[in-house]
C-alpha cells in the first residue's frame, strides 16, 4: 500500500515496537504513568513541495538524535483518525506525540493499532536516515 501524505498533513513514526504485544505494554506503563492509554509516536507536517521521503528523512533524522531503535514503522494522523485514534502532543521531546487508546486491555483495538504501523514501510533505522535538517 502506498502513502498518500498532504501538505501540513502529520507524518508519524512509531520506534521499533508495533507488535500487539509491545503496543500493549507501553500502554499499560503510561496507564501506570499518567491514568491514559497511549503509545510514544513522533511527528512532523509535511512541508510544501516535500516530497514522502524527504519528510520521512527529515523526520527520522530528528528521532536518531534523541532515541536508539532498530526499525521505524510509518502511518499518517489521518490513518489514526480514521481508525478512531486520537493523537495529542506531549513535549518534551520536540515532535512528541502520543496515540490514545480507549482500552489497553481490548485485544481488538491493539491490533487495530499495530495493524495501522504494518500498512506501510518499516524501515530498518537508522539507515533511512541521509541527514536533512528539521
């Protein structure tokens, strides 16, 4: 499937962890953390004339220089909203989000979840870097 990403649309990226399994887990640490269901995303909009991979470059520059991950999973807000996801940002770090989940414990809507990061390229990071400012 290929990515159709808007101008001033959000690219996110998910950092190695997609499986249900993993998705689960982090979401019950930040239930422990902060009483809401959610997952660590980063983002960045698209800028005009970017094309995809430059914005998916310029994104994953960024996070190589705050997190250490071995494979980066891609999807758009769009996509999230329109699997019922809710993103709100939560910085620090810049371009930190976080995906709202109702329930951690439903098995349906965290795979809903991990299969929305498995519908596009996961990319062995950091070699989908070549460095672009951000």
């Amino acid at each position: 499937m290929t990515m159709n990403l808007e101008t001033g649309e959000l690219l996110i990226v998910r950092l190695w962890r997609w499986a249900p399994d993993r998705i689960k887990d982090d979401a019950e640490k930040e239930v422990r953390a902060s009483r809401q269901a959610s997952i660590s995303v980063f983002g960045i909009s698209k800028l005009p004339d970017e094309d995809l991979e430059t914005a998916m470059r310029r994104l994953t520059t960024h996070v190589a220089s705050i997190r250490n991950a071995k494979y980066a999973a891609f999807t758009t807000e769009t996509k999230l909203a329109e699997a019922g996801f809710g993103i709100r940002e939560n910085e620090p770090p810049r371009h930190h989000f976080d995906v709202l989940l109702e329930n951690h414990n439903d098995e349906d809507e965290v795979r809903k979840l991990a299969d929305i990061f498995d519908q596009f390229d996961r990319r062995k990071f950091p070699s989908c870097l070549p460095a672009v400012s951000i």
